[in-house]
C-alpha cells in the first residue's frame, strides 16, 4: 500500500480526515494530474474544494463519487 493509500484510510487523533492533494487522488485513482483538472472543468469528476489557489478533496466525498461511478 503506497504511503497515499494509507493516509487515505486513516483518520488523525482529532477524528478528522486528511484532505487529500490533486496528485494523491491522481495516485489513487490512477490518473493523470490533468485529467483531474479536465473533469472539473467540465464538471465531472469527484468533488473538490479550492482552498486558496489549492484544490483539496475530501477522502468521504471521494469514496461517495467512486461508488457513484458503478
């Protein structure tokens, strides 16, 4: 399991869930950086959230839009 993987299934001592970087949903889903980037112009894709100049997803809103995709 890479080191993305790992941190996506664990929560740290607060509860909260690690809000993941546009390169490791790319790793975890296997996708090119720029594809994230295409889907959510063209409004696909999983969920994302602009922090900044930064996009961040949601480990939860992430798994939701992977069992959507079944």
């Amino acid at each position: 399991m890479t080191e993305t993987a790992a941190r996506w299934r664990t929560e740290d001592r607060s509860g909260w869930e690690r809000l993941l970087t546009v390169e490791d949903v790319a790793e975890l889903l296997a996708v090119p950086v720029r594809t994230l980037y295409t889907w959510r112009y063209r409004g696909e894709g999983p969920p994302a959230l602009k922090l900044g100049g930064h996009l961040r997803y949601e480990p939860a809103a992430l798994r939701r839009w992977l069992a959507g995709q079944r």
